[in-house]
C-alpha cells in the first residue's frame, strides 16, 4: 500500500533519528555558544528503545515505506547503534538502511555497522581548510578526523560514499573547489547542501546562501559539468557529472529552488515524534501510544491520519516570510 498526502505525496521516505545529542557543534546546527554544558537533552527514559523503533519500523513498511536512514543528532553517538542496524535489517520490506553521520566515530564503528547491514553512508565534511572546518564545527574536530572515518567506511565496503558539504556564503565557499576534486579523484560523490533556515538558533540569513547556480559556475570553470538526469521522480538532489565521465556531484537546491513538490519524508524524532516537514513546528506523538499499550493497528492509524492531512511546503513559502516557531533539526532528525 501506498499512502497520499493532501497534494498527492506518497509516503516513502522515513528518517529516523536515533539522539539529539552530538560530539560536534555545527554553527548552522548546534551554535556552541547556545548549546553549552547543562544544556538538556532528551533524557535516556524517554529516547525510543531499540525494540520500539524496530515495531514502528514494522508498522511503517506496512504501510509502503522500504528505504530508511539513520540520523540525528549525532547518530554514532548512541551506545550500541549497529545492534539497531542488525534489528532493522531483519525488518520484512525495509530494503535499504543508510546513515548519515559527522563520522567521527567511523573508525570505531564502520565494520560492525557493515556487518550488520548498514547499505549507504553519507558522510558530512564541510571544508579540507583545517580553520575553516574547526570553525564551522564548533572546534571539535580536525579534518584528519573525519578524513580517517571515511577511510574506515572505504575500508568497510561503503562504497561509493556521499559526502554532504552544507554551503556557506563568506564561510566556507572559496574551499569547495577544492573539496570537489579531492574527492572525485576518490570515487565519491560530494552533495552540496545550500545553507537552510532550520530551526531558530543558526541565525539564518538570505544573505549567508551561496546558490547552487553560481556554486555550478565556480566548479564548472576548473572542471566542466553536465546535468544528469534523475534517477526517481522527486530526487531531491540535482546531479551533475564531470564533462569527462570522471565522476559526479550534487547539489541540495532547498532555497535556491525548493523541492517541496516531491517531497516523500516522514521523520520519526528520538523522542518518537513523527514530523511531516523538516521545518515543522510540532509532531505527533507515537511513544505515548506505543507506551500505552496502543495496538499496531491504531498506530497504523495514526500515521495515516497525520500523513494524509499534510500539507507542508514550508521551503517554497519561505520568500512570503520565514517561520518564527520551528522545532531544531538536531532535535527531530536531520
Ligand atoms: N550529525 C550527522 C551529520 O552531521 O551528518 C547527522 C545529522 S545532521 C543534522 C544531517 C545533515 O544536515 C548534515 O549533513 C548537516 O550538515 C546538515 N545540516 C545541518 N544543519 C543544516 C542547515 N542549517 N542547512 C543545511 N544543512 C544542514
Ligand atoms: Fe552535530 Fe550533525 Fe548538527 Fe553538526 S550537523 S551539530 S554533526 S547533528
Ligand atoms: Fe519537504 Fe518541508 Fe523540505 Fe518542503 S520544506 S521539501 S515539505 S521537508
């Protein structure tokens, strides 16, 4: 079965976010300076346990959804995430298991998420200019860090790997052509995200976007490139390949020209909200079902209602004024 949203959206998508908490402080995620010690995450009590994850997994394929990633917060953080790998991928229909990470704890992990079924990994590294990455990940680690996470993930048998790169005007763009032949002579694909309005604390501005056409220009000036065609229709991604078959890249378009149209994602928070829209100002909540002894049928149910009654397209709103009230996206799931 297939569900619909309100302007014929299938549900497809599901983003599951395993923490709110994070070994990094990314200035356009988690500004360090507001997220200091004592600051209060989601108590352990109230994060989903990996048996209820593993049942709303089981009601989601029901209802049509076999592609799910692993997010957050830092996913990596939570103790044990490859035994909720293993968990998933016995999960009937659930066809694919991706992650996406700051991978600093790739070295520790890969192998034992690998062989647990991990399919994908995307692997966030927004600079190779050492002050440029501290700068934006709050000082907590150095680009050799993650460098050796995506050798871990190489090591592994993740391959080719996704590297999301989120796009600063004034912060990190002057390093991104750079970025982008680094890891094409690797095999791996960078996506540049253009920097969004999540949330209510990276203090956000027009002005700090670099759009993705003039981001093409720039690359495509060392390096010619050529559209692809999408794989799926609603790929949020514009792909490019390199003029001389030596690789790809992406490009995440969610201001410059929003997506919302294809949009196919629910996300399920740590806490067990599910939200309909990376910019919503409130979810609904499964744990209080699921801990009140709520049958898999009426949880059924509640997704369905909740889904079909979407009607979020928050990113192609954004130009008539920007939310005041939204929930921070480290907290439902990036
Ligand atoms: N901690 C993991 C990581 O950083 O890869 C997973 C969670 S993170 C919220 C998911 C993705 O969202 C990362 O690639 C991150 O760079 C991106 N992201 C976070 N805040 C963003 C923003 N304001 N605009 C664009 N992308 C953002
Ligand atoms: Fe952490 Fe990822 Fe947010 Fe950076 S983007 S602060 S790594 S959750
Ligand atoms: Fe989907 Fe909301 Fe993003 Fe639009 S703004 S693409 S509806 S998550």
């Amino acid at each position: 079965m297939t569900l619909y949203d309100v302007f014929n959206r299938p549900l497809e998508n599901l983003r599951i976010s395993v923490t709110d908490r994070c070994n990094f402080r990314c200035s356009y995620c988690m500004p360090a300076h507001k997220f200091r010690q004592g600051y209060s995450f989601i108590r352990s009590a109230d994060l989903l346990t990996f048996e209820e994850i593993t049942r709303l997994a089981r009601g989601f394929s029901r209802l049509g959804i076999h592609k799910v990633r692993l997010t957050g917060g830092e996913p990596l953080v939570r103790p044990g995430i490859e035994q909720l790998v293993g968990m998933l991928s016995q999960v009937e229909g659930i066809r694919e298991i991706a992650m996406t990470t700051n991978g600093f704890l790739l070295p520790q992990k890969a192998r034992l998420l690998r062989n647990q079924g991990l399919m994908r990994l995307n692997i966030s590294l927004d600079s190779l200019d050492e002050a440029v990455f501290q700068r934006m990940n709050g000082g907590r680690a150095k680009v050799t860090d993650v460098l050796n996470g995506i050798s871990a993930a190489e090591q592994a048998g993740f391959s080719p790997l996704k590297i999301n790169t989120v796009v600063q005007r004034g912060v990190n763009d002057h390093t991104l052509v750079d970025l982008a032949l680094y890891f094409r002579e690797r095999g791996h694909i960078v996506r540049f995200i253009e920097f969004m309005d999540t949330g209510t604390l990276n203090g956000w501005k027009y002005d700090h976007v670099l759009l993705t056409d003039e981001l093409i220009q720039r690359i495509g000036r060392v390096v010619p490139l050529r559209p692809l065609p999408a794989h799926y229709g609603g790929e949020v991604v514009k792909r490019y390949g390199y003029a001389d078959g030596s690789g790809e890249i992406g490009f995440i378009t969610s201001v410059s020209n929003p997506f919302c149209g294809g949009c196919n994602r629910l996300r399920l928070s740590a806490e067990g909200k599910i939200y309909t829209c990376l910019f919503a100002r409130q979810g609904v909540d499964l744990r209080r079902l699921l801990r009140s002894g709520a049958s898999d049928e009426v949880i059924a149910e509640c997704i369905k209602e909740t889904w079909q009654h979407r009607k979020d397209r928050y990113s192609e709103e954004r130009s008539n004024g920007q939310r005041t009230e939204k929930v921070e996206m480290y907290h439902m799931g990036g």
